[in-house]
C-alpha cells in the first residue's frame, strides 16, 4: 500500500529565508516568509501558520487587514466549505440542512453579495428580511432562515 501524502505544504528554503507556500479555495498561491532557513523561530513560525491553515479547512489563515476586506459573497464561500463537511449524517450523506443553506442565503447575496462583510449590520438585515416579507414567505420561516443568515456571520467571528 502507497504511503499517505502529507496534506501541510512543505517547508523550503528562498535563499538565506525559510518560506511556505499556501493556497486558497479558488487555487491562488500565497508565499510567507518564515525568518532565516532552520532556525527555531521559522521552525516555531512555520508549524503556527499550518496549524492555522489547516484549522481554515485548508484555507489561507486571515492576516491583519485581510479579514476586514471580505465581501459577504467569500463569506457564504467559506462557510459553505465549512458546512458541506459539517452538515452530514454519520454515514458521509449531505443533511438536508445544507440544501436550506443554499436557498436561505440566496436573497442575502443578492442583496449584499458585494458589500464588505465588515459594513453588514442590522439594518442591512432587516432590508433581507423585508424581501422576504414580500415574497409571501411565512414568519415561522422568515425567522429560521434568518437566524441562519446570523450564524453564517457568527461562525465567520469565530473564525476570525
């Protein structure tokens, strides 16, 4: 039997500099500098950034100013990466929990799709639900679908 590939990226050396290269979901590929090649704090830097990467999901950790640019549509991306892994039976099958997802953030990225995730607020929230309202939707089911839409932006808190 083939040895498993490891998943974490490997750690190489640019010249007199350590660095690992990451990528994100849509396959764009991001070096960090990690200090000077095989000293304890590029190794100690190294083993940080893949930790928070593969706590991501594999994805890019956010640095700084990073997160604060994040539109609402690459916020439903990421949780949605995070929910086609979460939102499962024990054995492997999709809930249907994840198909409400796909149908419960349609008027949000509609709406505010390429609006800064930061400049969402509770006015913003109450404009989806009011297209809810007039689509003729129940209020039972106005608020389930948006105390769905809250959650995406509180796992995106957690998640830094």
């Amino acid at each position: 039997m083939a040895r498993p590939r490891s998943i974490a990226p490997k750690y190489r050396r640019k010249g007199n500099h350590a660095v690992v290269t990451l990528t994100d979901p849509t396959g764009k590929r991001k070096d960090y500098l990690l200090g000077r090649w095989q000293s304890a704090e590029s190794r100690a830097e190294y083993a940080r950034i893949i930790a928070e990467w593969l706590a991501a999901g594999t994805c890019i950790p956010a640095s700084g100013g990073g997160v604060l640019d994040l539109t609402v549509n690459e916020l439903i991306l990421r949780f949605w990466q995070h929910a086609k892994l979460h939102y499962r039976h024990p054995d492997g099958m999709p809930t249907s929990e994840l198909d409400g997802y796909r149908y419960w953030l349609r008027p949000l990225k509609q709406l505010y799709g390429h609006t800064l995730a930061r400049d969402f607020g509770p006015l913003a929230l109450k404009a989806v639900r009011r297209t809810m309202i007039d689509s003729g939707l129940t209020r039972g089911l106005i608020n389930q679908r948006i105390g769905r839409i809250r959650r995406v932006f509180r796992w995106g808190v957690g998640e830094e």
